[in-house]
C-alpha cells in the first residue's frame, strides 16, 4: 500500500516515535529551511502532514511552497519494500504525485499507464516493484535521496539514482533549469549538489540514441542532436550563467548547446547585463561564451579596473593575444604623464571606485608592466609605462649619485644614458631632477657627459657648461679617503684570484674542495632598473680563511656546453653538495637561483645545497633582539649585509661598487676589491658570532663549524638576554597601555601590535607623514616609523618618543623587536583584545542561532548546506588547535547581541550603524559542532569565532608572553580577532 503526502520539500531529519488517536506511530522529522519543520505521523490507515510555524522572534522568510511527495508504509512493519529505490528510507519513491490522480504526471495508483499502475509494475511508472521513479516534470521529488546520497559521498550511488531520475522526466534539460532557478541563493564554489547533478545530466544526455520512431516516449536529445524548444532553454541559461559558479559553465554549455546558440541573442543579453551597470556578470557571461572577440575591451573592462577587478580582466582576455594587445594598450594610456584617471571614472556613474589609490601611475605602471611579461609582448607594446618605469629608475640613481654619493660618476652617467636614450620627454625629467638636487657645477658635468640640449639649461648651467667646454675636460670631484670609515679587506692583494679559465678553474680546485673548512659565497650582476628578472650573474665570489676566489662567469659560461662551462659546473656542484665544508652566505637561497639561471648546467644548485648557513636568517635573530650597531644612525644608516657587518664588525661594507657596471671587462681594481670583501667579511661575522654568541642574543648554535682562527675559545651557548633585564632598561608598560601610531609605510606592524593588545592608530595610504607627528602630540602617542621621515618626526616628539623600524624585518619581527625595545609586557589575556582591522577593544556576544540566522538572510547561501571548502577556512577563529599552547581558551566577558538591538530596516546592522561583515562567515563554521558562540568587532563589524588562531598567535609570540596562559582576564578589551 502506497501513501502519498503533501507538504513542502523536505530533506535532513530523523526518526522517532509519537502517539497518534492513542497509537504509536513511527513519525519522520524534516527540515526544508532552518525554521520550518514537517511531521509525517505514518499509521496503515492515515498520514498527517503540516509545517510547524516558525518561532517568534525569527528573522528568516518563510519557506517555499509545497511540493508533492510519495511514501511508502513498508518500514512500518519493519521491512524494505521489493524494488524501493531508495532502499530503507521510509519517503520509498520520492518522485510521485497526487493519489486523486489530479497531478497528471503523479503515478496515480488507479492504474493510469502515465501514472505508473502499481499492480501492473510499470516500469515507467512509479510502482515500487518497477524499480524506477514516475515520470514527472521536475527534479524535485528524487531531489531529497540525492541530497542524502552526496552528502553521504557515495558517487555511484548517486549516479544510479540521478540516471533513473533523469529518465522519469519529461524534459530533464527544462527540470533542471527550473531547479537551478528555483535553488540560485544556495549556490556557492566548490563542490556542490547542483554542479554534481548538472554534471551527471551532461553525461547521461551523450549516452542517449537518437529518437526512433517506435518510441512512444523518446528520451530527451542528447547534446548533439538539438531539439525542439531548446531556443527559449538556451535563453533561461544564457541567463543562469551569469550567475552561476564555475563549476556549472562547462556543463551547462554543453546541455544547452551554448556554443551553437545565436550569437546576436547572446550578445543582446551580454550588453544589456552592461547597461544596468551588472559589469562583472556581464565580463563573466562574455567570457563563458566566449563573446570576447566581438565586445569592446575598454567598455567591458574599464569598469573592472576601476574597482580593482583586474584578475577578473585577466581571464577575460585569456587566450586572445589581440585582446591582451587592446588591454595593455589601453591601461598603458592611463600611464601616459598628466591623464587623470578621474575622466574615466566619470564616464562609469554605476561604478563606485573602491579606491584610486591602485590607479596611480607608479602602481598602474607595475600592473601594466607585469602584463606585458604575462602576455609575452614587445615592451614597445607599452611605451608610457615603459617610460614612467625609467622616471623610477633616474630618480633612484640621482639619489645615489647625489645623496648617498655611493655611486660614482662614471657608472652613474653609464646607467642614466641607457635609460634616458633619445627620449626627450625623460631629458627634461633627468634635468629638472639634476636642478633640485645638484649646484650649477655638477648639472654642467652631467649634462656634458650625456650630450642634453643646451638650450633646455637654465643660464648659470649653461655658463658652466660652455666653461667646461673650453677646458676640454669634465672635472672630477676631489678624492675622499674612506679607509678609516668601511670595513677593509683583511688580507693582501696578492691574495684575491681572478679565475677566468678552466686552467685556473682546475689550478685552485684543490684549496676550495678542502674538506672541513668554512667557505663564503657571493654573487655579483648588472644592475637593470626597474626591470622585473635579476640579470645573468657575472661574478661568483668564494671565500676561504686568508683567499678569495673571483670567477668569471661571464667568460667561463661561454660558450655554454664549452669545457669551461663543464669544468665550473663540476667544481660548483661539488663544493655544494660536500656536507663536510660550511658554506656561508646572506641571502644564498636568491644567490643560488641566479647562479642556476646563469649557468644551465646549475640549473639543480638550490637543490645540491648540504652544509649552508645563510646569516641572513641569523641577522634576522639579531635584529629581533634590537642589538644597536656602533654609532648607526638607523634611518639612514647601513642596510642588509653592511648593517650585520656594522653591527658585528664595528665598520659597515663600503657599497660605492655595489652599483657598478659588473659587465664591464677588464673589471675595474675597485670593483675587485669590493667584490672580494663582500665574501671575506661573511668569515669574520660568522668567526666573531661563535666566539660571543652572547653578545648577540645567540644560543651558540653556530658554534658548529669549525675553530675561528684565533685564540679565543667559544662562549657556552647562554639564554637570550631579556631588554627589560638590562641595566637602564625602560620602565615595564602593559600592552593595553602602549599607545602608538605607525606611518603608513608599517601597517602590517600596526595589525600585529594590535593582535597584542596595543592600542596603534596606522595612517592610510594618502596621509602625508607629519600627520603621524600631530596625533603623537595630541593623544600623547610613541611615533613608529622607517625610513627618511625618522629625523623629521623625532624632532618635533622629542627623544624617546620616536622610533625607527626596520622594515627588512616581517611585520612579526617588527613588534618583537618594538615590544622589546619599551618593555612591553603581554600575557596570553591580550591576545585579540583588540580588533587588528579597526583597533576597537569593544566586542559582542552573537549566539550561534542568531548567526546561523543573519547569515541566512543576507541571502549569500543556505547556511545549513553542506561546504566542505567552508568547512576547511581557517582564517579569522582565534581559538587554539591540538597541540599548540594547551589549556589556551577564548571566551572573555562579553555582552551579549539581542535581536532587539539589530535595526529592522536592516537586520545585519547594529544600532550605532556598523553593518557585521557576515560574507566572511563560511557556512561550515556555522555547522560545526563544539562551537557555540560568535563574537563581532561593535566598530567595524568584523566576525570572529573560536578556532586555531589563538594558539598560534601564542606560538608565534611565545618568547615575548609573560606567564602561562590562562583564562581570560575581564578588563575594557572584549574581544576575539
């Protein structure tokens, strides 16, 4: 016996029993939407159905109307009734209909051959013992077995199942259409059960024969043989796409025959998406069809790149080099000097920029340059952006010629000619950069060296050109003798060997494959500004106690499969892989790139590399500790190597040579005496750090290698040294109590102080840096900053109320050595007590059925359906994860969000106006089982929820965290991160 129910969709649930007309009766419990739910109270001789009413107070719509679904009785008496598709489930077949007989595709048990005639066994029809589910209009019905059979990721059961389903329809390609529609808020990327069925549809319709004229009922068409009514299907899925995640475009192409469909229609619908302003359905649809040869680039881009689309844009062209030609065409006229992106924005009133910012010429430059590589075109492609790359370049060199004065003139007018070439637009941008920073004598020398039009000199630059002239010469700047400034190469000239040959090559092997000692490696290369490869190497520098070895790649790679070439790669290969030699380097993992791409017989030295020290890395330990150099000015002293030197040595490297034309041959004797102590100096560091490792807040772990030269023995490993321990050490701040502002060059810094629970105040991108100075002033706030600005800033705060950053560190690196330098205590309590994105310490309490709630009615997706990438997000739960920092928990004193609180107008919003960020929310954090709460930032409306974050956060800081942790203490910070 069959009963047929009617009531709304129903999916998910359980089983229990209850008490009908003083019977026990079996009763199914399914949920169609959060708030709704069904009870079917099955007995042999009746079936209730009816929703339960949402409960008072809920924010969700109601649920869709109803749709007819069949039962089966047999699990009443406890058995599998023969044939049931869907084996012990007690809904049996869900496919049928109405048991009057009114819905005409229904499975009447009257005996209606449409129907199914349950005593005939139909196999058409929707008999249990005709295996097979009633032929119907929709997927509705066997919708609710799919969705059990996916979730439980069964694949093949789920196909059988969708194949008899799919042959039970009418017109599976309309069925689908209308499910699509009809579930578009539950889509979502990834894996989901409308791209799985979309898919199987694809596949069963190419294993369709064509219909033959004996069939009463013919299958649908598959996708090659067309069908009537398939012109308005197309439309509705023309329609579909645009919306449709990635993982529907392929197989909804292929059902609807997309690429065969008309064009015209097509591209009507593309350009009306535009016209109301839809421009990313409109690029995404186009692209999809692939329409982009016959739409306009700059109209169905510009809107795109004005909101920061630009990966978006990428695709659209992907595949089309004349487009991709268009593109950079017309992004590079927007780097031509004097546009205003402005004008373009106005063209677009639908377009809202998110900001400009991205739009300027410099970082527009760098996208369009990164372009042309990607898309393999001719520079010549871009030729304003090709020019504003050079600016960047001339006023990088004016300022090492003239500022720094580490570059010497010769080498500097080199780099500048090949820049500038017969520009004139870039000669009048080099002349008005010479005229701001050098005096009439040095613009007349420069101008003589790179042939500039006289007429284009102001007066007095011109008089002492036409001096120089008549002199015949250029005169050089007086020789300032550095020696006692830098660091001098310790051992004799005698002793650096350039190594040019295979003879030379096989004349020293010996000493630099000595087993056990310690070698330094080094490379030198042209400089190429603003170009985005590192050039070709041209010299490698290999340093042994009291030698340095120079070899020439340049010649010895020359030509490639030479002996020359083979006898270096064999040396070189050597030396990296013998574990017993140490081999030291700052920087080696890019140093070892650029000689693999040097040397093709090199191209696995990254991978041979045994026995490397990169003291970079230990440089990096070093400036978290904030070790002071000797007498550095650290906003405008040494960098990189030079610093680590200064620091451990007592002198920085003398950098003059580091920017010169390494091409050139013969090298010049500076440039060999340069190169030759950019090695050897790595020996004396590495000596000078195993000898006092203490000094530098080491553990002694370099003491590895083998005895430094000298008599000294090595220290014992000591602990690290804590800033607060020293003598005249700052008094100790608690982190809720440090208050900062950073400029803008240190905003990843800012985030992770305010991850600590310092109160930091970050400058945006357009604020000009004195603006740091007057909030300093004003809030009685410490200035963090880098580079240039530093001397300005410190004095208008005074001392100690200034400090410079190094920004070679990560931002991590950046708060530890801050943290440390003002005695800043953190405990594990101030850990996310302040929102990073916004710095309020003000947080809320969200249930997780107030959120599971919220999220359904911003309408993004079914909260409740399955996710397996949401699932895996992991990125803003502070909570700890298994093994790290344990007994670490997150749930401080928080008020708790009432719905009463949320505006009604506006359900997301909280009553000062903030709007809770819920698209950051995935649906399977709402499903997890062990969390109960959530908590939002009441400034800026971020969402947060307990997870790993926690416990890594105090792993990550755990040797600047006072005390074990514990549970959270109350204070004016209620907060997650």
């Amino acid at each position: 016996m069959t009963f047929y129910v009617t009531g709304d969709l129903m999916r998910g649930g359980g089983e229990d029993t209850d008490t009908h007309g003083g019977r026990t009766v079996r009763t199914r419990e399914r949920t169609a939407c959060p708030q709704t739910c069904h009870r079917l109270l099955c007995t042999q001789d009746a079936v209730l159905a009816g929703p339960v009413p949402p409960s008072s107070g809920c924010l969700l719509p109601p649920c869709p109307g109803p749709t007819a679904l069949r039962m089966d009785p047999g699990h009443l008496a406890g058995a599998d009734p023969a044939g049931d598709p869907a084996g012990a489930d007690s809904t049996g077949d869900p496919t049928g209909g109405d048991p009057n007989g009114a819905d005409p595709t229904g499975g009447d048990p009257t005996g209606d051959p449409a129907g199914g005639d349950p005593a005939g066994g139909d196999p058409a029809g929707g008999d249990p013992a005709g295996g097979g589910p009633a032929r119907g209009q929709d997927m509705l019905g066997f919708l609710p077995t799919l969705q059990a059979l996916w979730s439980a990721r069964q694949p093949q059961q789920f196909k059988e199942e969708a194949w008899r389903g799919f042959a039970a329809l009418d017109d599976p390609r309309a069925a689908l259409l209308d499910l699509l529609e009809g579930r578009r808020a539950l889509w979502r990327r990834g894996p989901s059960l409308e791209a799985w069925l979309t898919r199987e549809l694809e596949s069963w319709l190419q294993t369709q024969p064509p219909p033959g004229p004996s069939q009463a009922s013919p299958p649908a068409p598959g996708p090659a043989q067309g069908g009537p009514g398939l012109g308005p299907l197309q439309a509705r899925a023309a329609r579909l796409l645009a919306e449709s995640p990635w993982s529907l475009v392929e197989p909804l192409v292929s059902i609807f025959q997309l690429q065969d469909a008309d064009r015209g229609s097509l591209l009507a619908h593309v350009h009306q998406l535009h016209q109301e302003g839809k421009f990313k359905e409109a690029v995404m649809l186009g692209t999809k069809l692939h329409l982009q040869p016959e739409l306009d680039v700059e109209m169905m881009s510009a809107p795109l790149l004005l909101q920061d689309q630009l990966g978006l844009v990428e695709r659209y062209v992907d595949g089309c080099p004349g487009l991709q030609r268009r593109l950079l065409a017309l992004m590079d006229s927007w780097c031509r000097p004097g546009f205003d992106i402005g004008v373009v924005a106005r063209r677009y009133p639908q377009v809202t920029p998110l900001t400009l910012e991205k739009l300027r010429p410099r970082v527009l430059t760098r996208r369009v340059l990164r372009l042309q590589k990607r898309f393999g075109l001719d520079p010549a492609a871009c030729p304003h952006a090709v020019a504003q790359q050079r600016l960047a370049a001339l006023r990088y060199l004016c300022y090492k010629r003239f500022v720094e004065g580490s570059l010497s003139q010769e080498d500097w007018a080199d780099f500048v000619q090949g820049l500038v070439g017969s520009s004139e637009w870039l000669q009048g941008r080099l002349l008005r950069l010479l005229t701001s920073r050098a005096n009439a004598a040095t613009v007349a020398r420069c101008a003589l060296d790179l042939s500039l039009p006289e007429e284009w000199l102001p007066a007095t630059v011109a008089t002492e050109l036409r001096r120089l002239r008549l002199q015949g010469r250029t005169a050089e700047a007086p020789f300032e003798d550095t020696t006692g400034r830098y660091y001098q190469l310790p051992i004799a000239r005698k002793d650096v060997h350039v190594l040019a040959s295979r003879e030379e090559l096989a004349r020293h092997e010996a000493e630099l494959l000595q087993p056990g000692q310690v070698v330094s490696l080094d490379l030198e290369w042209r400089p190429s500004f603003g170009a985005w490869d590192r050039p070709p190497a041209s010299l490698l520098q290999v340093a042994v106690e009291g030698r340095v070895f120079l070899l020439d790649l340049l010649t010895l790679t020359r030509p490639v499969d030479g002996p020359a070439s083979r006898a270096l790669s064999g040396l070189v290969s050597r030396l990296l892989s013998d574990p017993s030699i140490t081999k030291l380097g700052y920087g080696m993992a890019g140093d070892l790139k650029s000689l693999a791409a040097s040397c093709p017989a090199l191209a696995h030295a990254p991978e041979q590399l045994q026995g490397g020290l990169d003291l970079l890395l230990v440089h990096g330990r070093i400036r978290e500790a904030d070790v002071p150099a000797p007498g550095v000015d650290r906003a405008q002293g040494p960098r990189g190597l030079s610093l680590l030197v200064q620091q451990v040595l007592g002198k920085p490297l003398d950098k003059a040579q580091q920017l010169s034309n390494w091409d050139r041959r013969p090298l010049a004797e500076g440039q060999l005496l340069y190169a030759a102590a950019d090695a050897y100096c790595l020996l004396e560091v590495y000596w000078a750090l195993c000898r006092e490792p203490a000094r530098f807040h080491l553990a002694g772990d370099l003491a590895r290698s083998p005895e430094p030269p000298g008599p000294q023995e090595a220290s014992a490993p000591p602990q690290q040294v804590p800033v607060a321990a020293v003598e005249g050490a700052a008094p100790e701040i608690p982190a809720r109590a440090f208050r900062v502002v950073c400029d803008n060059m240190l905003q990843g810094l800012a985030r992770s102080l305010r991850l600590l629970g310092a109160d930091v105040l970050a400058l945006g991108n357009s604020e000009d840096h004195r603006r740091a100075a007057e909030v300093a002033r004003q809030e009685g706030r410490i200035i963090l900053t880098s580079g240039l600005p530093y001397h300005t800033l410190r004095a208008q705060v005074g001392d100690g109320r200034c400090l410079w950053v190094d920004c070679n560190l990560k931002a991590p690196q950046q708060a530890k050595a801050v943290l440390r330098h003002f005695n800043v205590r953190v405990t594990h309590a101030d850990i996310f007590s302040r929102c990073q994105a916004c710095n309020c310490d003000q947080y809320l309490k969200v249930s997780k059925c107030l959120m599971t709630q919220l999220v359904g009615l911003s309408g993004r997706e079914d909260p409740s359906s399955t996710d397996d990438e949401a699932q895996s997000e992991d990125t803003q739960e502070p909570g700890p994860a298994p093994g790290e920092t344990p007994g670490l928990t997150y749930d401080p004193p928080c008020r708790w969000l009432e719905a009463a609180e949320l505006r009604a107008s506006a359900p997301a919003t909280l009553g000062n106006g903030t709007r809770l960020q819920l698209a950051g929310v995935p649906a399977g954090v709402l499903r997890r089982p062990g969390l109960r709460h959530f908590f939002c930032c009441s400034g800026c409306g971020k969402v947060f929820w307990e997870g790993s974050h926690l416990g890594r956060v105090a792993s990550q800081f755990q040797d600047v965290l006072d005390g074990p942790p514990g549970p959270q203490e109350p204070g004016p910070a209620r907060s997650p991160s």
